[in-house]
C-alpha cells in the first residue's frame, strides 16, 4: 500500500538541445577556429533534441501513470493537464516532443503566445521600478568571489587554450587593448530600464557561453568530440561549473530573481494549490525561469557530474502536492537533469533523468504559500 498519494504536480522545464544562439559573426569574435555548422535557425530545438526529449518522457510515462497523473492508455483529457510554453521555436518544440513522448502520435499542441509574457520573460515594469544600481552591486558581489575560486580559473584557461579567443576587434570594443585572451577581457555591467534584462559582456558572459556550447555540441553530435575534437565528458566537468557559477551571479541575485520570477512562482503556487487546476501542469520555458524560481525560493542541487546548480537543456524543477493521509498533504520540491551519457546515448536506449536532491524540498502547503507570499511581495 503506498504510503502518500500524488495529487497534481506542476513541472517546469528548460527547452531541449538547441543550436546556439550567437551569430557567426559574435562566434568568430571568440575563436579563429573554424565553428561547426548548426542546423535551422539561430537558437531553435534541433531534431537530435527533439528526439532527446521524446525520449527522456516516454521513459516519464511509467512514473506518470503509476501516480495517476496520466492515463495507462489511450489520450490524455483536456482537462486533465495543461501544457504552456513559451512562444520562442524551442520551448514549443520541445513541448511538443514531450507529449509526443509520453503519448505517441497524439498531436497535442501547447498553449502559446504573448499572454504568456509574463510567465517566462522579466516584468518590465519592475525593472523600471528597481534600485539598479544595487541590482548591479548584487551581481558583482557573486562575480568577484569567481576570480579567487580555483576551478573557475582552471576552466577559464582550459576554455582559452580550446578557443584560443580573442580576436583584437573584441578587445578594442570592450574598451581594452587590440590583443587579449579570454582571461583578459574587459567586463562590462548594466541595465537598461527600457529593456527587461541584465546587459553583460566581456569575459565572464564569453567564457560562460562558450561553456555551455560545448555542451550543445557534445550532446548534438554523440559521434563525435566537441570543441574542435578536445571536449570529452572530463572536460566538460570542468568547465561547465565557469557556466553555472556565472549564471547563477547573472540570474540568482535577488532583484534581478524577483523582476525575472515573480509571476511564475505564483503561478506554479496558485496552480499546486487550487482545487480547480488540473493533475498535470507542463511549463516549458528556459533555464532562466528555472534560475529565476528557484534562486527566489533560495533551493540548490548538486549534480555528481556537473557540479552545484547546472541547468543543462532537457532540465526540470517539479513542484508535487502530495496526500499523506485523509488530513495531510505536503509539498515535495525537485530536480531533474538528463546525465551526460544520456546526452550521448541513442535516444532509443535512454532512461529517466537523473533525479537530483535539493537542499530545501518538503513543505506544508500553508508554509509553501507563504513563503512564496513573502518572496513576490512588493
């Protein structure tokens, strides 16, 4: 007999692998060597993702239905979930696939377009309204503590004996000298009011991405290494944490988190807590919204492979309501992240995503609802 039932959960994800989102002209900025040719569009789900994440939620489904969050066959109902992305190619393919996934040539769509601002893009008006400056201070607190960590550095030189970045042109733009390596680059900090995100450039916002396209190109030819043949999975241990400690400076710090999070978490919050919304809740965003929700409600995870808050493309937070007994319920708060063999497999043989623990992840539904009241208030 099982000993807490599962009532509803709401899931929000990270979009699938994508092809990167710079143009050829910024990637030649950071590397003389020759870059590898992507297909489709700047930044859209490749078919290598979407078939990675077809698979990843037909292995979900097993999970899924024991629960009874799913049907064991034939469609899910209409009013039994909701599935929500983000308008960008990516989230909605990638939305797409999961349900491909978890029921086979059903052809369910998401609910997409501008209404759903809000949810997955910073509050405009809140950037307008916020103390920029200490929002910058904030940001800068975590960048600082990066230059004295020494696997920051050895992953900074590692990206710039692969890249051999940097072209003079960057250099002199960033205002530094017409020669610089990645180490070298001039950083550069701001906010914009008019426009809802944090303006970043120079080293850290370089080497982070650079980083992280290591990992799409790891993940999107398996037949192959990344990083011009020298980006094993040993090297991307060590220089995938550069990228997740950058972005969480970037994303994390607290008003950048708020501006970014605020309607989102009260969303998953008013979704988990009413009797009306449906069992299943799918929100297929970004990694910003995952950084934005879970910096607010302060909850880390450590990966074994990847180090301390990685959001790796095919990543997802859940939020469960569970019934203990006929009077309890409680709210279980965690993460999941495909492993890097997963990256590499056939997505024929793949399994579940790595389930990873969170360092904040039981709660009373009443204690839930207010902290979430105390973190999005004015």
């Amino acid at each position: 007999m099982k000993s807490a039932n599962l009532v509803k959960t709401v899931i929000l994800s990270r979009h699938g692998i994508r092809s990167p989102k710079e143009s050829d002209a910024v990637l030649r900025q950071w590397s003389t060597r020759a870059w590898p040719t992507w297909p489709g569009n700047q930044g859209d789900l490749t078919e290598r993702g979407k078939e990675l994440v077809k698979a990843q939620w037909a292995a979900m489904r097993p999970f899924l239905v024991e629960n009874g969050l799913i049907p064991a066959s034939g469609l899910h109902q209409a009013r039994d979930y909701a599935l929500i992305a983000d308008e960008d190619q990516r989230t909605r393919m990638t939305a797409i696939a999961m349900f491909e996934g978890l029921f086979p040539a059903c052809h369910i769509r998401p609910q997409y377009g501008s209404r759903y601002d809000l949810l997955f893009h910073p509050d405009s008006s809140m950037y307008r309204t916020m103390d920029r400056q200490k929002a910058l201070a904030e940001v800068q607190a975590l960048l600082d503590c990066l230059d004295s960590d020494p696997v920051i550095g050895n992953a900074l030189t590692i990206l710039q004996d692969i890249t051999k970045c940097c072209r003079p042109s960057l250099c002199g733009a960033l205002g530094g000298t017409t020669s610089c390596t990645l180490q070298g680059l001039p950083n550069r900090m701001s906010i914009d009011p008019r426009k809802p995100k944090l303006d970043i450039a120079g080293k850290w916002q370089v080497a982070s991405t650079l980083a992280e396209i290591m990992l799409l190109e790891f993940a999107q030819w398996p037949e192959k290494e990344a990083g011009w043949g020298e980006v094993d999975e040993t090297v991307l241990r060590q220089i995938i944490p550069l990228h997740n400690a950058v972005f969480n400076a970037t994303h994390r710090a607290h008003s950048l988190a708020k501006a970014g999070g605020t309607h989102m978490l009260e969303y998953i919050r008013e979704t988990l807590l009413s009797e009306k919304s449906p069992p299943l809740t799918i929100l297929v965003g970004h990694d910003t919204n995952i950084a934005y929700v879970s910096g607010m409600l302060d909850i880390h995870w450590t990966d074994p492979e990847l180090g301390c808050d990685p959001i790796i493309p095919g990543s997802f937070i859940t939020f469960e309501l569970w019934q203990k007994t006929e009077s309890v319920r409680e709210i279980r708060i965690g993460f999941h992240a495909p492993s890097l063999e997963f990256l590499r497999t056939s997505p024929a043989s793949l399994t579940r995503p790595v389930s990873i623990p969170v360092d904040k992840a039981v709660y009373e539904p009443d204690t839930f609802r207010k902290m979430v009241e105390n973190v999005t208030s004015p």
